[in-house]
C-alpha cells in the first residue's frame, strides 16, 4: 500500500519524508535535552552523546533551529522531488524509488526507536527513586549498542522484505546494514 502511494503522489512521498525525518529530529533533540538537564547526572555516554558526527555540535548546545538540519530538510525535499521524477516519470524505475524511499523511512524509524528508548531511560532518570547511582558508557559500548540495534533492524526488515517482496523493506534492510557496517568500524576505532 504504501508503495502506491510513494509511486502515485510526489508531494505523499515528498510530505513523509519530511515530516519522518524532522520527527526524527525532533525526538533526537528531546533525547538530548533530557540527557543534559538530568540523565547525565545517571549516565555517562563515553563524551559523545549524539551518534552523527555533522550533528555532535547540535546536541552539545541544544539549538533546534540549526541551520544544518533546515540545510537538511532542504536537501532532503530537492533530493525525494528529483528522484520520483527522474525514477518513475523518466526511466520507469518506480522499483528503486520504492527502494530509496525504504531505506530513508526505516533508517529513520529505526533511529527514533532508539532515541523513544533512550527518553523513557531518562525521564526515569529524572524521577526520584527510579535511578540510583552512575553508569559510565565507553565510546566503543555507545557504538556496538547503537550497531546491535540497526543490524537487528535489518534483520527484521529482511524477514519482512522475504515476506511481502516488498522493495520498500530491502531498501529499509540494505540501509540499516550499511549504517550498522559503519557503526561497527567507527567501534574499532576506541579498541
């Protein structure tokens, strides 16, 4: 269903990926907020808290109006605008685009999972009696816990992908794996 809506209405494909990804964004800063003025106190995240290099800097001083993230966005819209024209108007390749757009909507589902998780852990934090003590996370524990999660969610993807052959979850399966690959070579770098 949701392929025929990416393939049949640009400005659907254009609005949700927008909106998933300031969603994502969003959530991510929620995240941060909370660790800052609270969960930090409870936890210790190895002296890196936002995962994404090109977005470490927003995280550390909590501005959400960040000219690289609306940057982004705008990217982000030029980029799903091209691509549905050029994939399925052009070259009839409604298939990749489904693909491409898989791998942008689950990346990002499964990146707000993690920060939906790490809100609840902080707002509990935050709530006397629920935490006691501090935890002390290394950069490599950040990493591998972060390239667990994506490789679970490729997995997932996948056995959703040989269940419906849907090119919407192999895009979604691909993607986290790439990211997960990535996470796990960024680890190897704190041994």
């Amino acid at each position: 269903m949701i392929e025929n809506l990416l393939v049949g209405n640009a400005w659907f494909a254009l609005g949700i990926g927008v909106l998933s990804y300031a969603a994502g964004y969003c959530l991510a800063f929620y995240e941060a907020y909370l660790y800052h003025t609270g969960a930090k106190n409870h936890f210790e995240l190895g002296g890196l808290y936002e995962l994404t290099p090109g977005f470490q800097h927003v995280a550390d001083v909590r501005e959400i109006t960040s000219v690289k993230f609306f940057g982004t966005l705008l990217f982000l819209s030029l980029a799903i605008w091209v691509l549905h024209w050029f994939l399925i108007h052009e070259s009839d390749l409604a298939e990749v685009f489904v693909f491409v757009m898989g791998g942008l909507l689950l990346r990002v589902a499964a990146a707000s999972m993690q920060h939906l998780r790490n809100i609840v852990l902080f707002r509990y934090g935050q709530k006397v009696g629920h935490l006691q003590g501090r935890v002390q996370y290394s950069k490599r524990l950040v990493h591998t816990l972060s390239f667990v999660d994506l490789y679970s969610f490729a997995v997932l993807y996948f056995l959703m992908f040989s269940m419906s052959e849907s090119w919407f979850f192999l895009g979604g399966a691909l993607i986290c794996l790439i990211s997960g690959l990535q996470r796990s070579h960024w680890t190897t770098a704190y041994t």
